[in-house]
C-alpha cells in the first residue's frame, strides 16, 4: 500500500523535472520551450496543490483538531507559489527570459523548503494520524 508520503513525494518529484525544463528552456533562449514546461509544470502543480487543500489538509485537519498550524503555512505558501508562477507567466508573455530566470530562483527556493517541510513534517505526520484512511485518501486524491 503506498503512504500519502511516497504519493506527493513523487509528485514533488515530477514537478521539480518539469520546471527544470522551463528553466533550461529560457536559459537557452528557447521561449516556446519555457512556455510549453511552465505550462505543464503549473498544470501538475497546480493539481497537487488541490490534492492537498482539498483532501489532504482536510483531513489532517478533521483528524488532529488543527487548522491554524502547519496546514495553514502551507496555504499560505501555496498562494505565494501561484503569483510567482503568474508573474513567470508575464515574463515569458513579455519575451523577458532573463527575469524569467530571476524569478524562477526564488521559486526554486521556496518550493525547496516548501516540500522539505511538507516531505519531513506535513506527510509523515499524515501518515501517522490517517495511517488507517490512507488507500481512501490517496483514491479521492486521484479523482481531483
């Protein structure tokens, strides 16, 4: 039975992948690529937030009591990771590879201690707490 931990670990996993393309893309001037890997990379992204804030964090929440720990810090840093993948949007609708490439540092960054977070704290804690949901939780993952 997979754990909720190897699930989005992978899908962290599989994001990094795609955002290095865009990355690579725009660092060798090939706009058209960084587009089409932003494009995907937001898309998978973007379904893994919803996972999380749909299912996951809910029932984390529901299980522990908790709703203003460490589901909310990664609400919130989710929300920080969307305008920063709009402002790359506008960057590569503007032909600007080179701020493109500034802002991807920062998202670099803060994706990096966002899953370590999520990875060494947030999923094991889940697994611990939804041990017994865990085949369920992870199927209504696969339905958003």
């Amino acid at each position: 039975m997979q754990t909720v931990t190897e699930k989005l670990t992978r899908e962290h996993r599989s994001c990094d992948e795609l955002f290095a393309a865009a990355e690579a893309g725009a660092a060798d001037g090939d706009l058209d690529a960084a587009r089409s890997g932003l494009e995907s990379f937001v898309t998978d992204m973007e379904r893994h937030f919803q996972r999380e804030e749909q299912v996951l964090f809910p029932a984390f929440e529901a299980r522990t009591g908790q709703s203003q720990g460490p589901t909310m810090v990664m609400r919130g840093e989710h929300e920080q990771m969307r305008q920063l993948f709009r402002e790359l949007q506008q960057s590569l609708a503007q032909g600007d590879s080179e701020r493109f490439l500034g802002l991807s540092e920062t998202l670099l960054m803060l994706m990096q201690q966002h899953n370590a977070k999520e990875e060494q704290v947030l999923y094991p804690m889940s697994d611990q707490v939804l041990g017994g949901e865990s085949e369920e939780l992870i199927g209504r993952m696969d339905e958003v």
